[in-house]
C-alpha cells in the first residue's frame, strides 16, 4: 500500500567541511596460494566524528584527521527528512528544519538497527537516513566524497562496502547506485543497485538491514579515488532509508607462484603455477594481467594451461616470456595458470615478484624455489697394478683397487712393494678407486693406477713409472662424459725409445705387440690400460689398469 506523503521541511544550502579516517595496510597478511585473505580497507567512514547527541546534517560532518574528507550532496537530499545523520541519542520530537514529522521515532530506529546489526552499538551509533516525504527525482547524488582518497598504487581493483537499512518495503524501494570517481569521471562500481528490500537477509523490527559489497570492482589507473552514491529511485513513496560504515576497499587479488616438484633432477619436468587467489568477498576480477619470465637455462616442457576465465596467454619467441590477462569469475575464491617447465642444467632457479612484471591488478608474489641435481649414479670404479692371463689360467689381478657399485662417496687403495711377475717384475703398484659428489651434486668416478720400475719379458720391455687414469663424470645436462689418460716414463720397447701414443701398437718380431695407452668404451665409462701386451705364446699382460664408470641406479654395473 502506498505511504502517506509527508510534509516538506525547510531546504538546506549544502556546506563543505572536514573529512574521514584513512586505513591503508600495505602488506597482505601470509596465505596459502588459493587462500583469500579480506580486502584492504582504503577509507572508512562511520559518522561518528564529533558526535553527541544533537542532530547534524550530513553536508555539515567533518570526520577525523588526516584525510580531513568531506561530502557533498544534491539539495534534494538534505530536505524533506533526508540526509539527516540520526541517531537513538537525538532528541525525541522531530529537530527543527528536519521536516520528519511524526515519523522521525522511525528515522532514529534506522540508525539503531543499523549500530545493532554492525557491532552492538545501537543505542549510541549515527547513520546517515532518508525518509523521503518528496519525491527526489532520479539520479540524484545522495552522498560525494570532496577531497580524493589517496591509493598506494595505481592499477589496483577498486570496491566499496556499505551498511544499509531500510523501511517500508511494501513501496518504492531504494536503489543505491555507488561510483568510484577518478577525477571527474565516475565509474560504476556495480552491475546491479543495492535494494535493501530485495537484497537484505536480516530483517529486524521491520527493518531489512545487511552489509553489501560491489559486486563490480573496478580496475583503477589512478593514483587516488572518490566516491559518489546515487539513489536511482525517483520516488518518495516509500524510499525510506539509512547508510552507514561506507569502505572504500583494495581487493586486488595476488598471484602466487610455487614450483611444483620444488626438487627434481636434471632432465625432469616441473609444473610452475601462477595462482591469482581472490579477496574474501570472491567478487568478479576481470582484465589483471601478468608477464612471466622463466629463469634463464628453463624453459617450457609444454604449453600453458588455465582455469581462469577469459585467458588470453601469448607466449613469446627467444628466452621464453608468457603474458596472461584474464578474469576471476564471482565465486570463485581463486584460478591458476600452469606452465610445465624443464631446466636444462644442474642448479637453483628462483622466480620472484620482479619475474612476473608488470602485474596489473594484482598483488606481487614472494619466490618461489626449483632445485635441479644431477641423477643419483652409482660409482663404479677399479684399478690393478698388473694381470696376466695365459692359455691354461687367468691369474688375479695384482694389487687390486676396487670402489663397486657404491651409492654414497668412497675411497679404496691398494699398495704393493717388489710385486714378481711371471714375464718380469716391477718394484711397487699403487691403485686408487675414488667416488666424490662436488659441491654442485655431479658425482665422479676415478681410478688410478700407478706402477714403477718396470721390467718383463727379458728386459724387451721397460719403463721407470707407469700411470693410468679412468675417469667418468656427470655433466651439468646430467649427461655421463668420460676420459682417460697414460703416463709411460721412459718407455722402451727392444731397447727403443717409445712415445706412447693413444692406442699405439707396437709389434716385436717372434715375441708379440704392445699396445700403449689403450683406451676402450664401456657403458657409461671407460677402460684405460698403460700397457697391454700380446705374446705370439698366447700369453695376455695388462700393466696398470684403470676402470671408471658411473650406472643409473638400479642398474647392474658391468664387474
């Protein structure tokens, strides 16, 4: 049914003063990523600065330092009932020039319900009311912040927050339309007004009264922000209101980023996940965008996946970079981009804040770890002073060093002084089987034979000091390289001097060949012999014998 009309007050002239505490908090609390956290309050205004028991008019309000803020209202809306800051403190018959009339009981129910419902402060908080007894007219400013708020940071998502109660829903109803300004432009904050009637879930003393949100943030450039609220209802029937606790607030969402394995080895694949989690209030963030730059030495296993919406990813050519502008759908409390990747080296990579940039709409993340190492190759690793093989037996290797299949770091020695020969005779063999892990975690497997004073076969074969070196190593790849090496002092063979070459072969007639510094592949390693002789009587002598090989784990090691 319709509501009486109601009597005309006097008309205010509107007046500028102070202003509205400023509550800026810079630094996001710590949250998992996907966590939301609660917006960040940017401004808040409570009305109740300076206040005590007489009536004031909302135009007439200064709120505390520093911001020193103000507002500023169309002259409809300080008349007729209207912007009146009201309060269960304030006198009992309606104020002089308020032109409330007999309904001005029911205009300071609307700040107590509104103090009740907010903290439990009914009986002492202030609202800003309007119970029309006119009609307003459309798209009329109902409240005007003066004096810009200021943002810590451009490109932010930009909401408000309100405290609401209304009357009388069995009429016109309120429709609160609020408006981020950026200069002079005024941008909607909304899809849809606030209609406390419709929107409210909490009804108290025939009151509808609730906390509303923007439910359109909005992405803001620039360096500071008002606020406008427009009532887009024309009527005074009905239209009987109040509004409190205004927010302006930050609810950009943050991105977080998390390697996932943290700790692979070199060759294997990770997936880096950029999470863009929400603010508490899970309204809808469209166009936040980032730009990622894989460390150097990583780069994608694959292409980029996305549960967020309206994603456009653009990777680039060269060192690998993604740009991903996207949305939050209202909701959701978070959505990702995932991009698999794979470094190709041994070592730590880290992707921090400055490797996301520039962030628009969103809050920098912390860093986040890949840790690369080499696989964990088993050490294989063997060296002899001498072996003689012939057609009826093979003998024992001489003085035996021998590092076997081994997982963890090792050393195994072996020394022999005046070792006899069956075709000679050497004064001492020492031999080293060694497996080491540097600092990096490439592991190395070495062998090293040494033997001095050499004689055999008569004399047809000599040298004062004999050294093989086996040596395999893994590469920052993760590869397995090899190499080997001979030292042969003085080496003469029938009495002529030998260099001895690679794999040199020498032959003596009617005895057999030498080969020098024999060097021969095996999987994953290598076999290097100082001296191997072949007699024509179909005896084998092998003189300093060094083996090294590093096997995948699990595999058999060639004994």
């Amino acid at each position: 049914m319709d509501v009486p009309s109601r009597r005309r007050g006097r008309a205010l002239a509107a007046v500028t003063l102070l202003a509205v505490p400023l509550l800026v908090v810079s630094t996001p609390a710590t949250a998992a990523p996907g966590d939301p956290l609660a917006p960040r309050v940017v401004f808040a205004e409570d009305f109740e600065n300076g206040q005590g028991s007489g009536v004031i008019w909302v135009d007439d309000y200064t709120g505390p330092a520093p911001l020193a803020q103000t507002y500023r209202v169309d002259p409809v809306w300080l008349t007729s009932c209207n912007g009146i800051i009201a309060s269960a403190l304030n006198q009992a018959t309606d104020p002089p020039g308020a032109g409330c009339g007999g309904w001005w009981p029911r205009v300071r129910d609307l700040a107590r319900v509104l103090g009740d419902h907010a903290d439990g402060t009914g009986a002492t908080n202030h609202a800003v009311t309007a119970y029309t007894h006119t009609n307003p007219g459309a798209g009329r400013t109902q409240l005007e912040t003066v004096t810009p708020i200021p943002l810590t940071a451009t490109n932010r998502f930009v909401a408000f927050s309100v405290d609401v109660a209304e009357q009388n829903c069995y009429a016109d109803h309120a429709r609160y339309a609020f408006y981020l300004l950026d200069g002079t432009t005024a941008v909607p904050a909304f899809q849809r007004p606030i209609t406390p009637c419709e929107d409210a879930t909490t009804v108290v003393d025939a009151t509808s009264v609730g906390t509303f949100h923007s439910d359109a943030p909005v992405l803001f450039s620039g360096t500071s922000v008002g606020l406008r609220l427009v009532n887009q209802q024309p009527s005074g029937n009905g239209n009987d209101s109040a509004f409190d606790n205004i927010r302006v607030l930050d609810v950009t969402p943050r991105l977080d980023v998390a390697y996932d394995p943290g700790a692979i080895q070199v060759g294997g694949t990770s997936a880096l996940t950029l999470t863009v989690t929400n603010t508490s209030e899970l309204s809808k963030k469209a166009g936040w965008s980032f730009t990622l730059d894989l460390p150097p030495g990583v780069a994608p296993a694959g292409p980029a996946t996305t549960t967020c919406a309206d994603t456009a990813l653009d990777p680039a050519t060269g060192d690998f970079r993604l740009r991903a502008t996207g949305t939050i759908p209202a909701g959701a409390a978070s959505c990702a981009v995932t991009v698999p990747v794979r470094p190709e080296t041994v070592g730590t990579y880290t992707t921090c804040a400055a490797d996301v940039g520039p962030l628009i709409g969103l809050d920098p993340p912390g860093c986040s770890t890949l840790t690369v190492t080499a696989p964990p190759y088993t050490y294989d690793a063997h060296a002899y002073g001498a072996r003689v093989s012939t057609l009826l037996a093979a003998l024992p290797p001489v003085s035996p060093a021998d590092l076997t299949c081994a997982t963890d770091p090792a050393t195994r020695t072996s020394h022999l002084v005046g070792a006899p020969l069956p075709v000679g005779s050497v004064s001492t063999m020492d031999n080293e089987a060694v497996g080491t892990t540097g600092a990096d975690g490439l592991r190395t497997a070495r062998a090293t034979a040494r033997t001095a004073s050499l004689s055999l076969v008569g004399g047809l074969i000599t040298a004062d000091e004999l050294r093989a070196e086996a040596v395999a190593t893994t590469t920052p790849t993760g590869a397995v390289t090899t190499s080997g090496t001979s030292t042969l002092s003085n080496l003469r063979v029938a009495g002529v001097p030998i260099v001895p070459l690679k794999n040199l072969n020498i032959t003596i007639p009617l005895v057999g060949t030498v080969t020098t510094n024999e060097q021969l592949p095996t999987a994953n390693g290598i076999s290097v012999n100082a001296l191997h002789i072949r007699l024509i009587a179909g005896t084998d002598i092998t003189i300093g014998h060094a083996r090294a090989a590093l096997y995948t784990p699990g595999a058999p090691c060639n004994l």
